[in-house]
C-alpha cells in the first residue's frame, strides 16, 4: 500500500501566486488569460500590481480558487514556463 502525499494546504482555498516579469504590454492580461482556464470564477479585478524599483518588472498577485494540490501545481508549472513570466513564488 503506497501512501498519498500528505498537503499542508487545505483544500480548496483562494490562493495567491506572485508572478514577475518584464513590464511590457499585454503581460498582465496573458496571465489573467491563464488564471481563467485554471479558475472559472477568477476575478481580475483582485489581481495586485507592484513595479519593481526601476520600473522595469512588474509583480502581479493573482488570487486563484485552488480545489487540490495537482491542479495547483498545474498551474505553477504553466505560468512558469510562459514566455513573459521571469518568476512564479
């Protein structure tokens, strides 16, 4: 018998993924386009902007409805390898 992965997240649960990137157009709207196919009722009007000193990147929180760890790590996986994103914490 294999024992499953045991979460300290519990499930679900409104999430916050920071993501940062270059502050260019469109890259806010790119990841509020894959926050939707993860969650249907993400809201971006929650979403949280932050400039980095310079103002060359741009953090963004976005608030996901989270229903397990896989989903989660789906998400992750996606926004981290997408072309604009520099960082996913």
């Amino acid at each position: 018998m294999t024992e499953e992965k045991k979460s300290l997240i519990e499930f679900p649960l409104l999430f916050p993924i920071k993501v940062m990137g270059e502050k260019v157009e469109g890259f806010v709207h790119a990841l509020t386009e894959v926050a939707k196919n993860f969650d249907s009722t993400f809201d971006a009007s929650k979403t949280e902007l932050r400039d980095s000193s310079t103002g060359k990147y741009l953090g963004v929180t976005l608030h996901v409805w989270a229903t397990d760890q896989a989903r989660l790590d789906e998400l992750y996986r996606t926004l981290s390898t997408h072309p604009m994103v520099k960082v996913v914490l």
